[in-house]
C-alpha cells in the first residue's frame, strides 16, 4: 500500500477499538497520527503505544459531539503538523438497548450526538482544511446497522445517516481532491463487543453463528480496510459504503 510518509491523519474514538487500531495502521505506514477520544487516559495510550513503535503522534481531548470541540481539535492537529490529510471519524457509542416505543429522548439524543452529529461536525471542519490543500480522504464509520434493522433503534438511525451524510459531502467535494466513503463494521472484537456479549449472549452468539464467515472481525481487519480507503490506491473511490462484515449483509 502506498507510502504515508509525510501525510497526517486524525482519528476520532482512537483511545479504543478500532480507532485504536486504525491510529496504529495509519503510523505504521508512516503518517503522523492526531489521535482524538473523549477519555484522555486511553487516547494517551494509544501515543504511547505508536511512540514505543517509533511513530509520531499526539493526542487531542475532543467530544465530538461538541462543535467548540471539534474546531479546536482541527485547529489543534492543523497547529501541530501543518496540515490535515486523513480523517477516521470512528468515535460511536451503541447506547442502551431499547426498542422504538421504549426508546427515551435521553438514550435518542446521546447516540445520535456522537455517532451522527459528531461525524457531520467532524466534517465540518475537516473539509475547509482539505480543500485548502486540494487533497484528503475522509473515512466515516457507520456500521452493518447503517445497512439492515438489526439493531437499538437511536444506533441504527444514527448509522443509517451517517451513509446519507458520507454520500452528499462526498458529492459537494468530488471536483475537489477530497474523498469521503464509509465503512459497515460487522460484529468486530472490541469492548463495545464484550459488553454486548455479557449483556445479550444468547443473541451474541447467534450473531456470531449466522455471520457467513463463521465468526466477528478483528479491529485490525476494520483498520487496513481505513486505511486503503485513505490511500492512493482508493483515488477512484468515493461515496461508498463498504460492509466489513464478514458477508453478514450479503445475505
Ligand atoms: P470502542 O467502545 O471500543 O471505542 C470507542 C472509542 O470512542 C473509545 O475510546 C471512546 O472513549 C471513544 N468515544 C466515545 N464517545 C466519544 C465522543 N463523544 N467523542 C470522542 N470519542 C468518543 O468502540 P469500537 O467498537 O471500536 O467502535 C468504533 C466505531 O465502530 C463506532 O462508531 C461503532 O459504532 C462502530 N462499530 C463498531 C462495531 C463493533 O462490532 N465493534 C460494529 C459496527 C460499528
């Protein structure tokens, strides 16, 4: 894969999970990493795990469902390496599980705050950087509950529309150098994961049972696919939202 020597990359949620392992793909092929989460004691660990492998990286504190938040972290990475290539808008949160007539304005409000304003301010600010370069790519992450029902109805709203929102900013900067695609993580191994598995194992396991490939993705599986849509390679791609899942929704 192209060589990201000399390129800067953000990514949001990257004290954890994917975020985490997708900060670490984007220093291993040589980018400078602005690692950004809302619990600063896990963002630093994943500098600290990029600085012990020889990478370069710094950590920004950001709510992204905050707009005061989100302008300092792009003028915070901006400020530090110069310049915004890459942006992994991977901070979510899957809320409590509630069906649509139990759903409260509490549990409706914070989903859709982080997964689905959070991405929109994200972009918000990421893309007047970028098109001041003339270059970016910019990889939103929605997730196989983007795609079907199966799923809380706050997350699954908020999933669907962050696609809608990876199609029309992507339509706005087409003509302009920058790139914006989703991924669909199907069920993937992180703490999001292991909570869910001892809150609902029997549907869990079932999830894992009717997955075609037989069982749930690792972070890293998620990570290389980031990073190759952020790449050189993916020059022609834009739009798109591409499922991660192990085949789940092909079915
Ligand atoms: P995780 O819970 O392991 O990590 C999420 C990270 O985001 C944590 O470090 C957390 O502190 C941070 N975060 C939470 N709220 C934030 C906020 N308001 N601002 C900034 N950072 C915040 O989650 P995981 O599993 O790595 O998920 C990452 C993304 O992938 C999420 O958008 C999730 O919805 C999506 N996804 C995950 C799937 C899975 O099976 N793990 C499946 C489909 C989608």
């Amino acid at each position: 894969m192209t060589n990201f020597d000399g390129k800067v990359a953000l990514v949001t949620g990257g004290g954890a999970g994917i975020g985490r392992a997708t900060a670490l793909a984007f220093s291993r092929y040589g980018a400078k990493v602005v690692v950004a989460d809302v619990v600063p004691e896990a963002g630093e660990e994943t500098v600290h795990l990029i600085a012990e492998a020889g990478g370069d990286a710094v950590f920004v504190k950001c709510d992204v469902s905050s707009e005061e938040e989100v302008e300092s972290m792009i003028n915070k990475a901006v400020e530090t390496y110069g310049r915004l290539d890459c942006a992994a808008n991977n901070a979510g949160i899957s809320g409590e599980r509630q069906r649509t007539i139990d759903c409260t304005i509490e549990n409706w409000e914070m989903v859709n705050g982080i997964n689905l304003k959070g991405v929109w301010l994200c972009m918000k600010y990421e893309i007047p950087q970028m098109l001041k370069q003339g270059i970016g790519a910019i990889v939103n992450t929605s997730s196989m509950c983007g795609l079907v029902g199966a799923g809380t109805p706050p997350y699954v709203g908020s999933k669907h529309g962050v696609i809608g929102l990876t199609k029309s900013a992507a339509l706005e900067v087409a003509g302009e150098g920058v790139r914006v695609n989703a991924v669909c993580p199907g069920v993937i191994r992180t703490a999001m994961v292991d909570a869910a598995l001892k809150s609902a194992p029997d549907a869990m396991s079932q999830l894992a049972a009717t997955t075609p490939m037989g069982r749930f993705g690792e972070p890293e599986e998620l990570a290389n696919v980031i990073v190759w849509l952020c790449s050189d390679e993916a020059s022609y791609v834009t739009g798109v939202y591409l499922p991660v899942d192990g085949g789940y929704v092909a079915q």
